[in-house]
C-alpha cells in the first residue's frame, strides 16, 4: 500500500504484546528521525492502526532530530500524559488487540533526506483516499 517506504535502507519491527517490555522489544535506533505505522493483530486479522513520526523540520529548514530518536518516541513518549509502555497495553487489552506489529523507517540521515512529516502526510493522506478516515488510533490519539 504505500510504495514509497520501499526506498529507506535502514528500516525494521518488532512486535509488542500487552505482557511484553517495551525497552526489550523495541529495536528502532535511537540516533535517527523517521516515521513509524503501527498494526494491530486483532482477531486473526492485521489492520494497520497508526502511523506517526519522530524528528521535525525547524525553522532554518534544517531536521531537528528528538535526542532519543525513533527509540525515544516509543519508550519516553507520550500518549494522553501517559508513557506509552503503560497506555498501549490499556488500550489494547480495551480494544482485544493481540499484538502490535510496528515497523519503523529512517527517512532522515546520511543516506535519506525525507522529513518525517512530509511521508507521514502522503500516508495519511494515501489511507484517508482509500478508507475515508484516517486511523483509527490516528483519529483517537
């Protein structure tokens, strides 16, 4: 569906459950700026949830990458004031979400120039046209 991950390099995933660590089963780096689309596999089915970023476009248009990276968003970040380690197992265990399958792309390094929310538009913008909404935890968080 979108094509245009294709191109990053440096890119992988990992599977979080309800019970799991967030810090042991996270394998996204902690030193690069990217965009992330997180499924859930729910119900024997897999439908893709969310999809965020880290790293932003300052005003020198120049990336500003967060200090602790695509890693830092997933295990400090936040979710309704809540760490996300504690907010994505409530909210999974609420929904009957088995796992959460994410997959994580570098857009911005030594090798790719892409500013993080300029892919995260053209894929919400991509699911919108296809779905008519965006997803659903996009819609909620």
């Amino acid at each position: 569906m979108f094509d245009q991950l294709l191109k990053f390099k440096n890119k992988g995933n990992f599977q979080f459950k309800p019970t799991d660590n967030l810090a042991i089963v996270c394998n996204a780096p902690k030193d690069s700026s990217g965009l992330y689309v997180i499924y859930a596999l729910e119900k024997g089915r897999v439908n893709l949830i969310y999809i965020g970023i880290s790293g932003r476009k300052g005003e020198d248009g120049k990336i500003i990458h967060r200090k602790d990276g695509l890693r830092g968003r997933f295990l400090t970040g936040k979710t309704n004031g809540v760490l996300r380690k504690t907010y994505w197992p409530q909210l999974m265990l609420k929904e009957n979400i088995t796992a959460l399958d994410i997959h994580w792309y570098v857009t911005y390094d030594g090798t790719d120039k892409d500013f993080p929310r300029d892919i995260e538009i053209e894929l919400l913008t991509q699911y919108c046209s296809i779905y008519g909404c965006l997803p659903r935890w996009n819609s909620k968080i």
